[in-house]
C-alpha cells in the first residue's frame, strides 16, 4: 500500500484499493492504521469533497527509503550468490508466473 502511494502521490483510496485488489471497506481500515502510525495522510479534493487523496508523510517516506535500501541489499545478495544469470533467469520465472495469476 504505502508503494502504491509512494509512486502516485494523491492517488484516490478507490484507485489504490482496485490496484491492490482490496475491498474499500478493508482498505479504509489499513488507512486508518497508516495514518495513525504517521505513515500516510488523507486530503479532501477541493473539487470533491468525496474524494480522499493519499500522500505518504514525511515519516512514510523515510520509511519507504529504509526498506528501499534493504530490497535493495537483498537484491545484491541473491546476485552474488546466483550469479546475474541465473538471477535474470528466476526473475523471468517469476514474471511468467505472474502473468498467470494474472489471467
């Protein structure tokens, strides 16, 4: 959720929930808990006070860029012990099963 907002800044609760495949009664719930750790905010549009804009707080996005830094020694883990190769070979694995559960 918070990588939805992070990437779209302002999106809609509605837009964020249908990406992540979450009912809008549940995601308003995960909302709620996000904003109450200080993690993300809601605005009202000024054009229609129905629609909720999300932003990510100052303590989201440092959030957000800790976990960057680990998916990202992750990542240099699993080179380093596959190799880049194989590496490129999981990684068209997986987005082949993605595709699937996709359909």
């Amino acid at each position: 959720m918070l990588t939805i907002i992070e990437l779209n800044p302002g999106v809609s609760q509605t837009q964020a929930a249908d990406a992540l495949g979450i009912k809008k009664t549940n995601f308003v719930a995960m909302i709620d808990a996000l904003e109450a750790r200080g993690l993300a905010r809601r605005t009202s549009s000024e054009n229609d006070r129905r629609f909720h804009a999300l932003y990510l707080t100052d303590k989201g996005k440092a959030l957000m860029s800790k976990l960057h830094k680990i998916a990202a020694a992750h990542e240099d883990s699993i080179t380093e012990r596959l190799g880049a190769a194989e590496r490129r070979q999981l990684c068209e694995a997986l987005r082949a099963i993605a595709e699937l559960s996709a359909e």
